[in-house]
C-alpha cells in the first residue's frame, strides 16, 4: 500500500472533480503548462494522493501536473458491484476522456505517467490513441504480471473481499501487517491512520478485485509498445518485490527507452523519494520537448 506524505495539497494546487464524457474523476491539478501537462495515474490500492509531493517541484521546472483518481479508486465514483467498467480497456477509454477534458486546443499532446497498475493503464491508453501523448513514463511498472510472492499477496486480498467488507478487510491488512513488522507500508510518512483507512474505504470492491486479476493475468506487450515509437521512460527505485529491477532494465532495453533508478527508493519512488523523482522527471520531459 502506497504511503503519501501529506493528503493536504500543496500550495496552490487545486482538488476538484473533473467532468469528462465519461463521468467525473477526483484530480489533483497544479502548475502552469509553461512546458506541457502531465497526467498522473496511480497505481493498485493507491491515489492521486500519491504524487502529492511531485506537484511543487515539477510546476518549478514549468510543467502543469494532473494527478487522477481512476474510476473507483478513492474519490472518484464507480460502481461498488459490477466489474464490466473497470476492465482495462474501459480504463484506458477514461484516460483519454480526462486528456478531452484537460484542454480547450484540439490536438493537444500530454506526457503520460502510470505508476504499478496505473502503468499497466497508461499503457493501454497509449496503444489505443499513441497520437495523443507526446511521452509515456512507466514507473516501478514492468512488462507483464507481477512477480509470484506478489501474486499470492493479491490472491489473498481477493479472496477476503469476497467474503469479507472493505472495513473487515482493512482490520484483517492491520491485524496482519502491524507496524513492527511492515517495511512502513500502512504507518511511515502519516500520522493519522484515519486517512489511510479513508482512502481505503473509499474504494470499490470491484475495482480491487478486477485490478488485481489484471495485475496477475497482464500480458508482455512491450513489442506493442516498442513499435508505438513513442518517447518512454522506465523509472523506478533500487529495490523492487513487484517487478524485480533487472526485469524493469531488460524492459528499458527492449522499449529503447529512458532509465532512471531513484537511490533510496522501493516500489513508490514517487512517494519515497519525490524530489529526486521529480528531477528525472523533469529531466526527460524536457529533453523530450526539446527533441
């Protein structure tokens, strides 16, 4: 599970609801597109709170950034029951709906971010309409499904919400996980375990459990992706469980694509280590409007 530092936004940006053709998405929108916008996709369990601390440094550097809750994550409406709106496709179908929904100028180009799922998202949406993104940054986001321990550990989240309410779900995560033993996954960077708890209510059931089966079925399509041509940036921390490092460099290679291995940081370089993210980021977005 993600660990924000703050779920209070930055100066200056703005939380609001983005109505789209699709519905309305909770965002998160920052900065001035000096350079060009930025949409910020979070990853399976996760939030928009999750690039909270990304917004400030990336408008600095003249990037306007727009981070989104996906249908059913936390505070964006979805249903709690049916899985058909959250199969990857429909997924995708939304992002482009937020990109219609950003700008008044026909045309316009967006850097793409996903991070974990949202990646397997961004993806999606980038093989769909390739002409509509001018980059795409797949952070701690690997080719294919995640590794085997992580499979058994979404195998068992399935398997409670099957049986189990998404409050009796979060006490089984605490009582299984306690903060002695966590790598500071429910405690670090939060004081106030009520917002963790919130954001985890706050999502649909049937967004968790079709996430998770696409976490565990995604098919390799870096060949699909490779021949998009589009400019790719793999980032990710030094230490990873989900898709082990040397998996997300073999994919770098094949996709020809930018690298970046934040030090310090695990499976959320985003939230671990925002600054030196950041810099990357604006590293490769800038060589990116330059060429």
């Amino acid at each position: 599970m993600s660990r924000p530092a703050t779920f209070v936004p930055p100066s200056g940006a703005r939380a609001y609801r983005l109505g789209t053709a699709r519905g309305e998405f909770a965002v998160i929108d920052a900065g001035t597109p000096v350079k060009g916008t930025a949409l910020l996709l979070p990853g399976f369990t996760g939030s928009k709170e999750d690039f909270i601390s990304l917004h400030e440094p990336l408008a600095a550097a003249g990037y306007r950034t727009v981070a989104v809750d996906g249908r059913g994550q936390y505070e964006s409406p979805g249903p709690r029951d049916d899985e058909t709106p959250y199969a990857q496709a429909e997924l995708a179908q939304d992002v482009l709906a937020q990109a219609d929904a950003l700008t008044d100028r026909p045309g316009e180009r967006f850097h793409l971010l996903g991070h974990s799922f949202g990646g397997q998202v961004a993806r999606a949406a980038v093989l769909l309409a390739p002409a509509r993104f001018r980059s795409l940054t797949l952070v701690a986001s690997g080719p294919a499904e995640i590794s085997p321990s992580q499979q058994q550990r979404v195998k068992l989240l399935r398997d409670a919400l099957a049986v189990m309410d998404m409050d009796q779900v979060w006490e089984a995560i605490r009582a299984l996980d306690p903060p002695e033993d966590a790598e500071g996954d429910l405690d670090a960077g939060l004081d106030d375990q009520e917002d963790l708890r919130r954001r985890w209510l706050g999502n649909s059931p049937a967004q968790l459990t079709v996430a998770g089966r696409l976490l565990c079925e995604e098919p390799d399509r870096v060949a699909e992706l490779a021949a998009v041509r589009l400019p790719v940036h793999v980032l990710s921390g030094e230490r990873d469980d989900t898709w082990p490092v040397p998996l997300l460099d073999d994919m770098a290679v094949r996709l020809e694509a930018h690298r970046t291995v934040v030090p310090g940081a695990e499976h959320s370089p985003n939230a671990d280590r925002p600054l030196e993210t950041a810099e990357a980021l604006a590293a490769f977005w800038d060589r990116v409007v330059v060429g």
